[in-house]
C-alpha cells in the first residue's frame, strides 16, 4: 500500500514502478533529507502542532534511519518511489502512525527543492575547494616560470614571446572567475523551500524561518508557487559548472599538444599518463584528452536542464525529477576532473630550452621592431609595413632574425640604430610589457600578488582561512 494510496482502487503496475522511482538516484540525498525532517519536526513541536514527546520520539527515529542507511542496513524498496517516502515509510514502520505527522504542512516537492539546494551548496563548497587546489597549482608553476620564454599564439601560429607564468596566469583569471561564478551560486542556492507545501503555503501556524537557520539556509524562498517549481539555482551551477569544462578542456587541449614531439614544451609525469596495449613506445596524455571528453558531458547536463523546463506549466511537475541525473553528474565530473587536471600539471616538466627555441627565431618579435620604429615618430602603419618587407626580405634571404645587422635593418628604414639589434631577444620583448595586464616581468608579480590575495579571501568563505 502506498503512501499516497487512499484514492486508488488498484496497485500501480510494476513496470510504472520502475519507471516513476528516482529511489536509486535520490537515495544520494538521505542525509539532507532527513536533516530537513529534524528540523521540520522541531518546528512542528514550537509551532504547537506536535507535542515535545512526539517530536523527540520522531527524531530518535529518524536518527536511527540515518545511521542505517549510512551503515547500509537500510533496506530500500523500488516501489517506494523515491528517497522521501522510503524514509517516511521507515519513520511510520518504526513510531507508528505518529509518524505520519511529520509531514504535516510540508510536501515532497519542497522537500525535494529543499534537498538538493542543501545537497547542491554542500558540493559548491567541495568543488570551490578543488577549484582552488588547482588554481594553487597554478600560481607555484606560474611563479617558478616567470622568466621562461614560449611563443604565445593567434591561430596556433606564433605571435609574440610571453612569459609561461604569463600563459598560466591567464588560466587563473579564468578559474578566477569560475570561482566567482561558484560563490554567486551558492548565494541563490541558499534559499530554504521547506514549507511552500505541495504548491500554495498551508494555512497552519508554521515557522520558516525557524526551519531555515536550523538548517543553515541565509533566508526562506520568497513565493511558494515559485519555490516547488524553480530550479534556477540549478542551472546556475550548471552554466558554472560547464563553464568550468570548456576552461579545463582547453587547457588540457594545450597538454596535449605542448606533450607532443611536435612540440615537446613539457613532459607529463609517467604516473599521470597512460600506455598502448600495441605500441610499446607510446606515452599517451590520456588524462588530459577525458578532462577534455567530459566537458561534453557536462555542456549535455545543462542543455539537458534546459530543455527539461522550457515547457513546464507552473508548479510542481514530474519532469523535475530529471534534473538529480544532471545536478550529479556535473558534481561528479568536476570532482574527478578538477583533482585530476591539478595532478597532471603539478608533474609536468617544462622543457624550457624547447619553449625559448620555439620563441626565438621566428620572427615573433617583428611587433617588437615595429613598436622601435614609434618611438623614433613613425606612424605604426607604416612602421608594420617596413617591418612586413624586412621579414619577407628574411624569408627570400633564409635569414632569421638572430642573423640581422644593423645595415641590414639600416635598408629599411635608416632611424634603426644599435639598440635595435636587441630586439631579437624574445626574453627582452617580453619582459617590456608592462602594460598592466601585460606578459612584462612587473606585470606578471602585480598579477600573482593579486591572484594571492583573492585565494586567501576565497579560502576565508570556504572556511579554511
Ligand atoms: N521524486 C520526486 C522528484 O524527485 C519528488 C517529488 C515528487 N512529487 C510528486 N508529487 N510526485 O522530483
């Protein structure tokens, strides 16, 4: 007999059991579920609606489920249908039908907003903390390669020199900004939904409020029809939480490609990397290529969220019990994904011979002589147009810039005087870019200072400051 079963003259059918149960998704959100139970429960006891000692002997019990399904004793059952009724169904099994005033003045559908908004902030919190693993990771390789030297590219063709501290510092503004994303989220995530009911509020005496500080929500949901039916929140976290995979996928597409012979910028450490079960020579950068797989899966949650909302009539509709494959699986990806990406980097050995090589002799300092020829009054369009012929000129010659004189500089434009022939350093042009925000060496210490201080303010709301 269900729960729900007064009005029904037949048993649902077993294949509708299947299909209608979450039991096996949901049963994840237990222990959320019945900490919103304990509170509820308190608040029905202040709000006069149960008595001390019913209260006390429904949190006795339910503390008892909570401890058998965290032992795995707990014995679920599909036709429960989901993780709510089986607890429900577990508290009347144990009190009687005492039990079954707990869910006076609330409904499955708050409870399971309220679920998964306390599930979700508990993850954001986790995942913020691998986030800023990483982002740790980062600033230690950043700062231990201030001064090496790789071409930085536009189109894959390289463009001008720039410090690696440089190139991993643009990857921290955008984990930066992930982080940021993250906390915002957390803030929407932090509105308590318990006691909307099924859909329209109860006209009994209840307190939300009281129910949310037990739980540590900052604040209740303002309209009952909209806490049932809203899952912006999550959303959200999905948009954070892609967001997150297109930086991680990118930067492990630069691994891969900076792992290559090609171009054999860094090694990945042997423990990070996986072989051919044919080719015995091969050392494949296998982590870094499923960070960048798994970004599919977490652009599919979102597109998949989406979708499930845009026709939903308001409230309460079955199509949400979708939204816990997305919400779990976007936690789980980041989760393996963040740890992993932080690990392959911190092995990583840079080749820093092979960076500068590829920096120097290419003609990625050609901005470099245009730039000079400013300083000496000429318009930067012309100045780019010498600079143009001066590289053609190299190219036809077989020259590179290493080889240049000063008369050779001289017939293109005679304002080219000694100091120019330092240029072709690719360490010199970086290191003068200290335009803020630029690769130049002032500019690289401005940037990890700031980056320090916003980790040490981000680990303070993580609570680990
Ligand atoms: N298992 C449902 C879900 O995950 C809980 C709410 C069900 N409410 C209902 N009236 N059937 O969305």
């Amino acid at each position: 007999m269900k729960l729900w079963g007064g009005r029904f003259s037949k048993p649902t059918d077993k294949s509708v059991e299947q299909f209608t149960s979450s039991l096996l998704l949901d049963r994840r959100l237990y222990r959320e579920d019945i900490e919103g139970s304990l509170a509820h429960a308190k608040m029905l006891g202040a709000a006069g609606l149960m008595t001390a000692e019913e209260v006390d002997a429904i949190c006795s019990a339910l503390m008892d489920i909570m401890r058998e399904i965290a032992g795995d004793e707990f014995d679920f059952d599909i036709g429960d249908e989901d993780i709510h009724m089986a607890i429900e169904r577990a508290l009347i099994d144990k009190v009687g039908p005492l039990g079954g005033k707990l869910h006076t003045a609330r409904s499955r559908n708050d409870q399971v907003a309220m679920d998964m908004r306390l599930h979700l902030k508990r993850a954001i919190k986790d995942i913020a903390g691998a986030l800023v693993e990483l982002e740790k990771v980062l600033l230690a390789l950043a700062e231990a390669n201030r001064e090496t030297v790789l071409p930085g590219y536009t189109h894959l063709q390289r463009a001008q020199p720039v410090f690696l501290a440089h190139h991993l510092l643009a990857y921290m503004a955008m984990f930066r900004r992930d982080g940021r994303r993250l906390r915002h989220c957390y803030e929407e995530t932090d509105a308590m939904p318990l006691g909307s009911a099924a859909l329209a509020g109860t006209a009994l005496a209840i307190d939300r409020a009281m129910v949310a500080k037990e739980l540590g929500f900052s604040k209740i949901s303002e309209n009952s029809m909209d806490a049932v039916s809203d899952r912006d929140w999550l959303l959200q976290f999905l948009s954070a939480a892609a967001t997150i995979m297109v930086h991680l996928s990118r930067l492990a597409e630069e691994l891969v490609v900076w792992s290559s012979a090609e171009f054999g910028f860094i090694e990945l450490d042997d423990s990070y990397t996986t072989g051919s079960s044919i080719m015995p020579q091969k050392k494949n950068p296998d982590v870094a290529e499923l960070i960048r797989g798994k970004s599919g899966r977490v652009f599919g949650d979102l597109t998949a969220m989406l979708t499930v909302l845009k026709g939903l009539p308001l409230t309460y509709n079955r199509d949400l019990q979708e939204d816990k494959t997305f919400m779990f699986d976007a936690i789980d990806t980041l989760a393996g994904c963040l740890p992993a990406m932080a690990g392959m980097l911190a092995g990583a050995k840079v080749d820093k011979g092979r960076m500068a090589a590829a920096a120097g002799g290419g003609f990625a300092v050609a901005t470099d002589f245009a730039d000079y020829l400013v300083t000496k009054g000429v318009p930067f369009r012309t100045a780019h147009e010498t600079v143009g012929k001066l590289v053609k000129w190299c190219l036809d010659e077989g020259k590179t810039e290493p080889d240049l004189t000063l008369a050779d500089l001289q017939k293109f434009d005679s304002r080219f005087k000694d100091d120019a022939l330092k240029l072709v350093d690719p360490i010199t042009s970086a290191a003068s870019r200290n335009s803020a925000g630029g690769t130049g060496n002032e500019s690289i210490a401005a940037q990890i200072e700031k980056a320090k201080g916003q980790i040490a303010e981000y680990e303070k709301w993580l609570g680990r400051g």
